[in-house]
C-alpha cells in the first residue's frame, strides 16, 4: 500500500466549519492527495462533524486512527482531545500531551509534523479562529519549503486568527471561501 504522494492539512477553530462545508464540494474526484483537517471543536459533536463532511464531499471522510498511513483522496479528521501528528513514513500517530496554544488537536502540531514529513509536497489552510494556533506551523510549513494559505479576515466569522497569522507568518495565499477548493485542486495537481 502506497501513500499519499502530497498532502494538504486544513486548520480552522472557531467559524471554521463553514467555508470547510464551502469548499468540500469543489474539489475533484479522484482527489490525489490525502487531506487533514484540524478543527478546534467540543467532544459532544465528534460524530456529528464526520456526517456534515461526508455530506458535502464525494471524497471518503474518516476520524484519524493510530498508524494509519494516508492515502490520496481520503479526508481525515484530527480527533476530539488528541494531536494528530504526521510521521516521517507518512502514517498518523495520535498524541495526548499537554494542550498547545490552549488546544489539542492543535493546528502548530500538525502542520509543523506535516512539514517535517512532507516538505515542499505539503500545502496547508488556516482558517477562521480566535487564538493563535497554527502561526508557528505556518513557520515550519514555510521553512520546510511548503505552500501556506490563509482565509481571508474579511470573510472570517471570528478574524483574530488569520489576521494574526498574516503578521506574524509568511503566507504564500490570501483566499476567500469560494476560491479554496479551486487552491487545493491546484495544489493537488489538479
């Protein structure tokens, strides 16, 4: 079994679901990159959040599993209350350490992992929020000679985060909701 030759991991807190839901289906299929997302949410909605993708995507959504090696054009979820890491074979480990930027899943864990693991074939989307997760991973995706995105603040449900991550990070895009899908087919090779 193969895995996924370029990976694309979305990160989003609050007001993140929705352009998560707008970009979902405008992507191709068969996709050809596996796709991580990170999204910040409360544990009584776990199942719920697998349903709302796999309702708008043609793509197959799953919860990310201890050591499952990532596949083109699968959509993992990072679990309620756990770090979903990247390793270097490019399977998923699942970590329960202390909180990062107040958060776990955190979007710097994964992200920086993913860098590490994938390097200028990652591609990565912050999303709206209200803390400051994800900048240091914008970093290392930078560093690693990755591709970094980020919504634009003026279609952000709550702008603090994007807009610290504009400041703070280089950021290779500026996207609005409707143009993302169309990123990631891009980014994708498609």
């Amino acid at each position: 079994m193969t895995t996924a030759p370029y990976l694309i991991v979305i990160g989003g807190s609050a007001g993140g679901l929705q352009p998560i839901l707008t970009l979902l289906p405008g992507l191709v299929y068969p996709f050809p990159a596996a796709i991580i997302i990170v999204l910040h949410r409360q544990s009584q909605y776990a199942s719920v959040l697998i349903d709302l993708l796999s309702a708008q995507s043609m793509l197959p959504v799953k919860e990310a599993a201890e050591k499952e090696p990532l596949q083109p054009g699968v959509i993992y979820v990072a679990p309620v209350d756990y770090h979903l890491l990247v390793e270097k074979d490019h399977t998923l480990s699942l970590d329960y350490s202390e909180k990062v930027n107040f958060s776990r899943p955190s979007i710097d864990v994964t992200f920086a992992t993913a860098a590490l693991a994938y390097g200028s074939k990652l591609a990565v989307l912050l999303l709206s929020g209200a803390n400051i997760d994800g900048i240091e991973g914008l970093i290392d995706v930078h560093e690693a000679g990755g591709t970094t995105a980020v919504q634009h603040p003026d279609t952000a449900d709550v702008d603090y985060m994007p807009r610290q991550a504009i400041e703070q990070a280089p950021v290779d895009h500026l996207l609005l909701p409707k143009d993302m899908a169309g990123f990631m087919n891009a980014m994708a090779g498609v």
